[in-house]
C-alpha cells in the first residue's frame, strides 16, 4: 500500500487547489473538468477512479468549496463502473439514504419488473442536488430514474438536498445488488475524503490563529493547554486520512474496503469533534458566521450526518469485526 500520489494525481491535485484559491465556483470547477474526471474517456471524461475522486473531493474540503462536486463524482464513478455507455454520460443526483435507516442497512425501496423497464416504490432522504436524473439503491439493485417527487430539505451548508417519493415511478437498471453495495462504498470514500480536507483546512485556519493571536502578552501557541488541543485535532485528522485512503487505495485495487472505509466514516464524526475544539480555541470569533471556520464547521456536521453520525459506524464496525 503506497499513500504517495503518482504525477497524474499531483497534477490533479495542483489543479483543483488552483482553481478553488481562485474562489472557484461551481462553472469554473465543470470548465477545469474536475467534474467528469470519473467519467469513462470514451463518454468525454478522464476516466480515473476512486483514489483520483478522493484527490479532488480532499481539495473542495480544504476549502469548504460550495461546490456540488461529491454527488457528481461518485455518481459518475458508479455510473462507469456499472452503466451502459448512455447512462455513463449523465451526471446524476444520488439517493442512497432512507429515513430511520442507516446506511450500510439494506435499502426498503422496491422495484418490479414492469414490461420492458421496472418502476420504483419508496422513499429517500438526504439526496444530495436533485435533478432531471437520480441515482437510485433499491432491494432489487441499483437503478436510474426522472422527474421524481421531492421536497427540499433543510441542510447546514445550505446545499440543496431533497426527501424524494417514489409511487411506481419508471426506471432503468443499471446494476443488481452488488452495485447498492459499490455506490453504498463509493460514497462512503467520498464523504471521508471531503471531510479529511474540511478538517485540514480548520487546522491550517485554527494553527495560523493562534500563533497570532496574543493573550496576557503571549501568544495563544505558547500556553502548554492549547498546543495540547491543536495536537489533539491533528491526531483526529491524520487518523482520518490513513483510514479513508487506505480505504480509497483498496477500492481502486478492487480489494475489500468494507473495515477501512467503515473506520474512515467513523473517524468523519470524530472530525467533529475536532471541529469543536477548533471554535474552542478561536474564542467568541469561532462562532462568527462570517467567519471561515464555520463554513468548515456546517461541511463537518452535514457530512457526519450523511453517514449517520459516529455511534452508526460503531455499530457496523463492531458487526464487521
């Protein structure tokens, strides 16, 4: 197992900081192409897989980009692994999520055969970026469908996210069971990337503060109690990023993942934590909404809560061990 980045992922990595310290939006981001780089080169993109998806989503955390570039991605990716060459050209939203449901539970929708296609029946929460198309897991396997039912659900970046219904709506398949499994794995992978940069980015932030930040004469960094906080919010970070590259690394090796990534979503809701201690040491200017950190705070919080939160990811370790 090697952590090191190879040049295309450098290069890949130099691009995405590039564009996003250049208050990269949304367009600029599509203009660079970092979002098909998962898509198959033959359907117009890079063709790269999941450690290059961690490489760019790693970069939007740093930044805490508003960037919708975690749905598109992991859509995309599973889409290239599982999807007819047409379907592989569509960017799609993704509804993994069912409301009291974790997870790594397996998926309540149902679908039924229906003359040439199957139609779809259940509901989804948390979909991230709702559009024309929704990546859909069923019990059945793994599904395309349009103009679905939704409403818009309340999220603590903003980003638009929708509860969606499905009463026999038409769909297509893209993959039986084992493809709920890699969508389920993929997203996992790119949650835990995001969230490795988010809590990157409020170290540098929180780091950068308190070496200049003063108090009764001193700087902040020079009191024995807060360098004992910081250090605590590193650990938190690099233990992230072993278990979520690790995990990236074996998922583009086609080994299982299922222990590391489980690991990596873990330590997503520890980052929280961490987070906390950030706002902690930046006094009453952590919690000022105009400032950085809390735009690295709300990614932290939504991003644990797609994954279910830190006690759910005990309890799939604990089965899997």
């Amino acid at each position: 197992m090697d952590f090191n980045l190879d040049e295309t992922q450098q290069d890949l990595k130099k691009l995405a900081a590039e564009v996003l310290a250049r208050e990269g939006d949304d367009e600029r981001f599509r203009q660079a192409g970092l979002m098909s780089v998962c898509v198959p080169e033959e359907a117009g993109g890079a063709g790269l897989g999941p450690v290059e998806m961690a490489v760019v989503l790693r970069e939007v955390g740093a930044r805490a980009a508003p960037v919708p570039a975690l749905a598109t991605l992991v859509s995309t990716l599973t889409l290239a692994r599982y999807g007819t060459p047409d379907q592989q050209r569509l960017e799609c939203a993704l509804a993994l999520r069912e409301p009291g449901r974790g997870l790594a539970e397996p998926p309540l929708t149902a679908a039924r055969p229906d003359g040439d296609g199957w139609t779809l029946t259940g509901r989804k929460v948390s979909v991230l970026n709702p559009g024309a198309a929704v990546l859909v897991t069923a019990a059945e396997g793994l599904f395309l469908a349009g103009n679905v039912d939704s409403a818009p659900e309340f999220t603590s970046t903003g980003e638009p996210a929708a509860t969606i219904v499905l009463d026999g709506t038409p769909a297509e398949r893209v993959a039986g069971p084992e493809g709920v499994a890699e969508a389920r794995r993929l997203f996992t992978a790119g949650v835990a990337a995001q969230a490795s940069g988010v809590l990157a980015g409020a170290l540098e932030l929180t780091t950068s503060y308190i070496k200049t930040r003063r108090q009764f004469g001193r700087a902040l960094a020079e009191f024995q109690a807060v360098t004992m906080q910081i250090a605590d919010v590193y650990i938190a970070g690099r233990a992230l990023d072993v278990a979520m590259w690790s995990g990236a690394w074996r998922l583009a090796e086609g080994l299982p993942a299922e222990e590391d990534l489980a690991l990596a979503a873990y330590h997503v809701g520890e980052a929280v934590k961490a987070l906390y201690t950030c706002q902690h040491l930046h006094g009453g200017l952590g919690l000022d909404v105009t400032y950085p950190l809390h735009r690295y705070f709300a990614q932290a919080k939504h991003l644990s809560h797609l994954l279910g939160g830190a006690d759910a990811q005990l309890d799939l370790i604990g089965a899997l061990v």
